[in-house]
C-alpha cells in the first residue's frame, strides 16, 4: 500500500455487498475508510426498517473494526481509529412509499443516501429501464424538497435521463450520481450521456465511477487501467472536483443467486428487466476485492496525476458533497 494511499481518505459511494466480519476485515486492509453499504432495491416501510435493524445489529456485532457514519466528521474518526465507517445508503426510495414524512424519520435512522429510483417508475420518477421515462413527477418536485430539508443525498445512478436532468435541475441542493460509467466510452443503457455528467457537474455534483464490467470499454477483460481511463474520461468532461469511486461491489451475492435474481426483476416480482443476475460478470482484473483498492492509487500515481488530484478522487470530493447535502 502506498504512503499516500494509506494517508487519504479513501470512500466508496456504493456497494451492495452482503457485509459479514471477513468482508470489514478486507476492506480494512484495503485502507477503505467508509463505503456506502446500499442494499435497498425494492423494499417498502417495513423492509427499510429492518435494513436499519440489520446494520445495527452487525456494526454492535463489529464495533472493533466497523462504526455508522452520520456525519463527515465521522469518517475523519474513522480513518483516526482505523475502523471501516458505514454509510446507511439505499438505490430505491420505495420504503418510504407515499409518505414524505418518511424522509425525515429514515434520516434520523441513519440514512444518509438514497437513490431517487431504480430501474423503473416509481412515484417519483423513472428509472433508466422504464419503457417510457416521463421525467420527474410533481410528487417527485416535493420528494426532492424533502430529501433536501431533511438532509439526505439524492442519488441518480440507476435513474432514467429525463428523470435525472430534471432533478438536477429542481433539487436546491447539488446531487450525486454514486456509481456509473460514461456512455462516451461504451454505449450500453445503464451508463449516462456525457449530458447528464456535465449537468450534475454544474450544480456541484460529484459522478462516482464505477466497477461494473459491462459498462467499461472492455467488458469482462477490463482491468485496473480500464477504470482509470474511465475517470480520465469523465475528468476531461466536467473536472477533477466531481469525481470519485462507486465500486458497485456486491460480494457474497451469488451469480445466479435468489438476491441477483430478484434484483433483477420489476419490483423484485415482475419482468426480468436484465440478465445480469445469472450473467457472468467479472470486476476488472487487479480491483476485484476491497483489499486491492491500493492498485486504484498505484495506476493514478504512474499516470502522473497530482497528490492533490489523488485525494480528492479517492475522497475528498465525496467528502465535500456530503457536507452540503448531509446538513
């Protein structure tokens, strides 16, 4: 690992991953400061409830090496006392169902990020998926308002063009779009148009880019250099202060497995909307795990990118949108 690697803060923005001791321990080694553990796809009320229930109980089980991030300032104590931080994050909006309110009340939880919708409609808006993305519903206009007021960052990865460009363009707040690669590179549905990069950007957003293989320029034989050219990419498009990492891990989910499988259905009951849940999928060669997140600084430090750069990639930028969003 080098010095500066274990110097930095270093935040990934999403993984759904089925956390246990083994899988802390090796992002721990891996010098990962916080990660946002974001596993709500398509859950209502009581569903988001016991997301909560379940995280407290493995952070009490952990709290030697693990400890729940609420604040910016708790990732600082995190990375003082070695410990992995968990940042509560969900890529659906659907447990709080109809209810505005609710905002507020999974923010007092812990909940600090949620996606605006996944893959399909939503009273909110729509996901990329959606045959026919209508943009941000008015219910959605106060949805954004509320997630503002009560302090939680607004995530667009998996949502729908329309419905992004238009909560860029009403949220008061800047947003995120946490893990998603640029459709520049590779023309796939799931990545964004250099558009909605520049848009997000604009409002002070920060664009995580992310490890999912059919969404990089080499697919499965992607590796560590391909994410890298990812970044630069998306770098050249809208500047070094809004990018960051997304990884998108999703360890212990078995391939096919029941949690990919529903995940991968509308609702987690309807039309299989993709095949990535049974499809073979690979993370580049060299960032397959969370203890090789040293090979990302390594491959940034032989391209000759600034110290200063480095950090605000593997952090500081998500540090900095967290600030003004989480308040």
């Amino acid at each position: 690992m080098t010095d500066l690697h274990s110097r930095s803060l270093v935040i990934d923005a999403l993984q759904c991953s089925d956390f246990n001791r083994e899988l802390l321990l090796e992002a721990q080694r891996g010098g990962v400061t916080a990660i946002s553990a974001s596993s709500v796809l398509w859950e209502n009320f009581r569903g988001g409830i016991d997301y909560v229930i379940m995280w407290k109980h493995k952070l009490a089980e952990n709290a030697d090496i693990a400890m729940p991030i609420r604040t910016p300032a708790e990732i600082k104590r995190a990375k003082t006392e070695g410990k992995v931080g968990i940042i509560f994050g969900w890529q659906n909006t659907s447990p709080v169902e109809d209810r505005l309110e609710y905002f507020a009340v999974f923010k007092d939880l812990g909940v600090n990020i949620m996606q605006l919708t996944y893959n399909t409609q939503n009273f909110f808006g729509a996901g990329y998926l959606e045959e026919r993305d209508s943009g941000l519903t008015g219910f959605g206009r106060e949805a954004v308002d509320a997630m503002a007021d009560a302090g939680i960052m607004i995530d667009l990865s998996h949502v729908g063009i329309q419905t992004s460009l238009d909560t860029i363009a009403h949220s008061r707040k800047p947003v995120a779009i946490t893990h998603c690669l640029p459709r520049g590179l590779r023309d796939v549905p799931r990545n964004k148009p250099d558009e909605v990069f520049r848009a997000c950007a604009e409002k002070g957003g920060v664009i995580g880019t992310s490890l999912f293989a059919p969404g990089l320029a080499r697919g499965n034989d992607a590796r560590v250099a391909d994410v890298i050219d990812a970044m630069e990419y998306t770098m050249d498009l809208v500047g070094e202060d809004h990018v960051a990492i997304g990884t998108d891990f999703n360890h212990n989910r078995t391939r096919p497995g029941p949690w990919l499988l529903w995940a991968n259905k509308d609702k987690g009951t309807g039309r299989t909307l993709t095949e990535f849940g049974s499809a073979k999928i690979t993370k580049p060669e060299g960032i397959r795990r969370n203890d090789e997140f040293p090979n990302l600084t390594a491959e940034m430090l032989r391209r000759g990118w600034s110290e200063a750069r480095i950090t605000k990639i593997l952090g500081g930028n998500w540090m900095r949108l967290f600030a003004e969003t989480w308040a």
